[in-house]
C-alpha cells in the first residue's frame, strides 16, 4: 500500500469510529488505553487541563497537558501535570538544547494538526521530540488529550513513551 493510500485509508477509519488522529494511533498500535469523552464548557473558568481533571473525575497531578516550546528554533514537545508549569529550562536541558520558550499558539497547531486546548502528544502531523515529566512514572495509567477538546485518553506511560519516542526528566514545575 503506498504511503497516500495508507493514510487515506487512516482518514476513512477515523470518520467511521469517530476517532482523532491520536485515538487511530492508539488503535492501530494495539495499545491498551480507555475513552474519557466529556463536555467541554466554553465557558468554564478553569484551564482546558484543569476541566478535564475535573470532568473525568481524576486527580490533576494524574492528568497531563501537552505544550509545545521552542528550543533553540526546533519544537519540542512537553508534557506535564496539569496542576503544575513547564520548566522551560528543565524541557531545553531534557531536549539538549539551552534556551526554550513556548511557541505561538498558531505554531502549535499547524506543527500538530490539532487546537490549543484538544493538543494530543499522539498522532501528531510531525513527529517532535517529546519529554514526559518524570511524575508519570507514579502512575499505571496516565490521562492525555485525545486530540480535541473534550476527550482524554488513559494509558500507560510506558506505552505513551513508546509511540512518542519519548523520554522522562523533571520537566514541571510548582
């Protein structure tokens, strides 16, 4: 199957289950994992990842938020609790780099193909170096964005590590 009709076909399998580009992911590499659709108030006065703590009925430190920052001109992804910062500096040291700062919203979503606030690390357009703070580890399961508003996913950070090609470093801060 060539590469176009490869993802043409990806395209289908999303449309008919309902899925984003992270959940086809999740499914097409066999990985265990678990749906938490919710409501997504516009509304709402707390944060996209603090909503969804609260929605799915997780405790925060549980659920982790995907940002993307500039190092050094390259993209890179970082994933933290969602009660807690990214540590700009922790994340450029994680990535070998020396200076970082978030990138522009609009960045984000072109280099992902997903919106601020529904940013998977999974199934993402590019591929980007990624750092998971090391909290994850305290955890079986850890919860991320499904790829859009209103849906995390839950699985294991070793599986999470494993289809981002991943590492681990303390990377959140209070």
């Amino acid at each position: 199957m060539t590469r176009n009709a490869e993802k043409r076909s990806e395209k289908r399998a999303s449309r008919v289950t309902g899925g984003t580009p992270a959940v086809v992911s999740l499914e097409k590499a066999g990985v265990p994992h678990t749906l938490h659709p919710y409501e997504h108030d516009p509304a709402s006065d707390l944060s996209y990842g603090m909503e969804a703590a609260e929605a799915i009925g997780v405790d925060a430190p549980q659920v982790f938020k995907t940002l993307l920052a500039d190092v050094d001109g390259k993209l890179v992804v970082g994933i933290v609790p969602v009660d807690r910062k990214l540590d700009l500096k922790a994340l450029a040291r994680a990535a070998g780099g020396k200076k970082a700062s978030m990138a522009e919203p609009a960045a984000a979503e072109r280099a992902t193909g997903y919106v601020v606030g529904g940013i998977s690390p999974l199934g993402q357009k590019t591929r980007h170096t990624t750092v998971l703070d090391e909290s994850a580890e305290l955890y079986d399961v850890v919860y991320v964005s499904g790829g859009r508003r209103g849906l995390d996913v839950g699985l294991a950070p070793a599986d999470l590590l494993r289809l981002t090609g991943g590492t681990t470093a303390p990377i959140a801060r209070d």
